[in-house]
C-alpha cells in the first residue's frame, strides 16, 4: 500500500495551514467594530421611512394619517426615498 509520501503529505499540510489562516482573518475581520460605516451598522433593520409604507400597504394606516405621519418624518430630517 502506498501513501501519498513525503510531498504529499507536505502539500496537503501546507493546504491545512494556509486554510486555517484563512478563516481566522475572516472570523477577525467578520467581527471587527472598527472601520464600518453606517451602512454596515443599520443592516437588517427597517428605516422610518420604510416602517411607515409596510404599515400603509398592509391597511394599518388610512391614507390621511400616512401622509402626516410621512410629512413629520421629512420635516425631522429623516431621509425620505
């Protein structure tokens, strides 16, 4: 039976390590508060504006109030779409 001999070994050892590296400067990156901007900060979660719409189109709001509501968040100084 043959293995995969010395430079086999040293090849896959060498592709072990270089995998390992890999995912510890992903984890370290992946999980590093530094240097993000907003966008990155406000992933995944619903901005005014569009909290507002979902209500509208789901019929949780009338149209009168939609609009006053909207009104309030632009004079807030929200960014409208």
């Amino acid at each position: 039976m043959m293995g995969f001999g010395m430079g086999g070994g040293m090849i896959a050892m060498t592709i072990f390590w270089v995998g390992l590296l890999a995912l510890v400067i992903w984890a370290i990156a992946r999980t590093s508060t530094g240097g993000g901007d907003a966008r990155d900060e406000n992933r995944g979660k619903e901005m005014p504006e569009e909290i507002l719409d979902r209500r509208y189109v789901a019929g949780e709001l009338e149209e009168e109030t939609y609009r006053s509501m909207r009104e309030t968040l632009i004079s807030a100084g929200s960014n409208p779409r």
